[in-house]
C-alpha cells in the first residue's frame, strides 16, 4: 500500500494487516466529525465574507444583487460551478481510490 493511502487509511482508522481488517469506528466518525466541521467552517467564513464585502460575488461568481434587480452572468457563474465541481471531484476521486486500495488487501 501506498504510503499516502496508508495515510488516509489511518486518519479513517482502518488498519489491514496479516490479511485481517480493523475497523475503529469511533476514529472513523471522528475523521467525518472533522471534514463536516471543515466543510461547515469554511461555507460560515464564505458566507461571512460576502457579507461584509470581502468577496465580489458579481466579479467571481457572476451574481450581483441589489434592491431592485437580480444580475447572473452565467459564463461567470458555470465556471464557478465547474471550477467547484472539480475539486470535489477530485476530493472524492481520492476517497474512492483509498477504498479500491483497501478493496484489494
């Protein structure tokens, strides 16, 4: 196993040895605890900052909003999408490649 799968695999509480595989559950709910809490955290200052202005929906994402109109550029705003997309594409093409590796043994 690969030295970065046997990372995921540890940070998720499964251990795979002497063709046996151990399970800690409470480790492995621990690991989802923190990605929530990661996901949750980061939407919270995201949000936060377009509040207070920091981020220029309109120029990012392709939104402006205003008291009489509603403004959505949708290349922005499917770029952004997709951009999005990707990453979590990827995040959980990580997952499943650690799964496959698991699989395996």
């Amino acid at each position: 196993m690969a030295e970065q799968d046997k990372d995921l695999s540890s940070k998720l509480g499964i251990d795979i040895s002497d063709n046996k595989i151990n399970i800690d559950l409470n480790q492995t709910r621990n690991f989802l605890n923190t990605i929530k809490q990661t996901f949750d955290d980061t939407a919270q200052n995201i949000q936060k900052d377009i509040s207070e202005g920091k981020v220029d929906m309109a120029k990012n994402v392709g939104i402006k909003v205003d008291k009489e109109n509603i403004n959505i550029d949708l290349g922005k705003t499917k770029s952004f999408v997709e951009d999005m997309g990707k990453k979590i594409e990827s995040f959980l093409a990580e997952i499943d490649k650690a799964v496959d590796n698991i699989d395996k043994k």
